[in-house]
C-alpha cells in the first residue's frame, strides 16, 4: 500500500492511497489548524469500525441474515499525555433486523476478529478492546439481545 500526503497550508493536508480516493485532514485551532476536516486518529478509528464492519455485515450476508440496518461504533480511550495513544477500545456492533440469528452474529465477530480483520488484528496487539453487541428488532426501537464477544487467547 501507498499513501501520498500533501500539505495546503496551516495544519491541513489531502492525501489518497492506492484507491485515489482523496481524504483531508486537519487539526483544532487550538493547535493552529482550521477544523476544517477530521483528525489522524479519528481515521485509526475510522479503519478499524469499517475493518470489522466490513467483515461481520458480509458474513452476516451471506448466512443470509435479514439485517435491516447496522452501525459499529468504536469508543476509544486515549492516554492523558502525548503522545495520547489509544490506551483501550469497545467496539459496539449494532444490528436491526427481523429475525437476527445471535448465533450468527457472533460468529461473523468473530472471524472477523480471529481471522480477517488487519487493522483489529495490528490494534489489537497495542491496546485491550471489548466487543459488544446489540441485536434490535427491524425498526431498530426494541432490544432483542445484547452480548460480548470474548476473544480467544
């Protein structure tokens, strides 16, 4: 993988990677950016929930689970001083459907933590993460289930 990063001025920048897609960047004012973009960390965050999301809405797919809707949300805890590392993760799948197997969705977090996830697999060796789930009904308003995965050792 390749990545081209290029300054425009104060603390933003615009990069792209082998996709070409461009992605911008910048900081808070208080650190002389413009807040005109999101931060580098947020995009580590960003890659793990889309790594993992990306893993578990396929397998869910094609165990032919009737997902309606789906979020991953990653809550990081970062240290107090720099260079401010990720310290730990919870990353909350969230699943509507009618009909949701749990069985299922424990299964696809699993491989696509034990298995398929590069970025949960790299992350995963610097800082503890918890995974969580939540299964809603099709109008995503009523819990069904909820539940964590824990990972092998």
């Amino acid at each position: 993988m390749e990545v081209t990063l290029n300054w425009k001025g104060k603390m933003a920048f615009e990069g792209a990677g082998d996709s070409a897609f461009p992605q911008k960047m910048d900081s808070d004012e208080s650190v002389g950016g413009e807040n005109s973009a999101a931060r580098p960390m947020e995009f580590i965050a960003l890659g793990l929930a889309g790594c993992t999301g990306m893993d578990v809405i396929s397998i869910l797919q094609k165990k032919k689970q009737p997902v309606s809707d789906f979020q991953v949300k990653v809550h990081a805890g970062r240290a107090q001083e720099h260079p401010k590392v990720f310290t730990s993760a919870v990353i909350e799948y969230l699943i509507s459907g009618s009909g949701v197997d749990e069985a299922a969705v424990l299964r696809a977090i699993e491989l696509s933590t034990e298995k398929y996830c590069p970025a949960q697999a790299m992350l995963g060796k610097a800082f503890p993460m918890r995974l969580v789930y939540k299964i809603f009904d099709d109008d995503g308003k009523a819990l069904l289930k909820e539940g964590e995965y824990v990972q092998k050792p």
